[in-house]
C-alpha cells in the first residue's frame, strides 16, 4: 500500500488539532489539583502528554479506514466522527463546568463508541483497530479516575 503523506497528516492534525483547541479552550478552568484524588491519580502533566499520542494513533487509525477500498468505510469514519466529538466534550463537563458525574456518565457513553468503533474498524483493518486498543484502555483508567473524583469531591 502506498503511503498518502497529505492524507495521513490531515488525518493525525484533526484529533490533535482538537485535542489542543479543548486543552486550550479548558485550560483556564483546569482544577485538578484543587480536588481530592484518588491515590493512583497521575500528575496533570501526564494528560496532554498520553492525550496527544492518543490523538497520533487516532489519527493513524482513521487514516488506515479512510484508505480502505469498501464502499461501508463511511459508517465507520462516521462513528470515529461521533465518538472524536464526544471525547472533546468531556473536558467541558469536568473542568469548565464541573459536572463530575455527567462527566462520568459522558465517559461511558464514550467508551460505547469507542467500543463500537474499534469493532467497525476492525472489518475494515486489523491494525486501525489495534491502534484504537491504547485509547479504550486509557478512557476505561479515565473512567475509574473520575468515580473517584465523583465520590471524593462529594
């Protein structure tokens, strides 16, 4: 398969692009430290640094269904679509608005999609599923990080 350098780049500069523009967009509400966190809550700057390579392997993971053949690779860029619009939200709810369990009940919603996701992707190539493995284990840690929050912080 011959590489599409454009397409892969735009394909990797989408996720990280608005990754960056909610980091941006949140930074100034971010209170992280000011809440009570579990025990196994990692440093605030873990996040941008696992976030971005996240967004890097999404990126190549759409990049890989985008070259597909099939003429059903819509439906599967049409969920990564929903599920990439579904993770930016998340950081509105926690840290701007503070809504931890929305937050968490967000999360959930999320990993669904993520869920289904790597499933579609998976028909259309292995390695664009593997490469979304990373990013269900990190939502999944997420997920038991902001119960805790949520119970915490009560």
């Amino acid at each position: 398969m011959k590489i599409d350098y454009k397409t892969l780049l735009f394909s990797i500069l989408i996720p990280v692009f608005l990754g960056s523009f909610i980091g941006f967009l949140t930074a100034s509400f971010n209170h992280y430290y000011e809440l009570n966190l579990p025990f196994f809550a990692p440093p605030a700057w873990i996040f941008p640094t696992v976030w971005t390579i996240l967004y890097i392997l999404m990126g190549v993971s759409c990049y890989l269904i985008i070259q597909s053949e099939s003429s059903k690779k819509n439906d599967a860029l049409f969920i990564y679509a929903i599920q990439l619009g579904i993770n930016l939200f998340w950081s509105i709810w926690f840290f701007v608005f503070r809504f931890y369990f929305l937050a968490f009940i967000w999360l959930l919603l999320l990993i669904g999609f993520v869920v289904i996701m790597i499933r579609k992707f998976f028909f259309f190539s292995k390695l664009s599923a593997y490469l979304q493995v990373p990013y269900l284990l990190w939502l999944l840690f997420a997920a038991v990080l902001n119960i805790f929050v949520v119970f915490l912080n009560m």
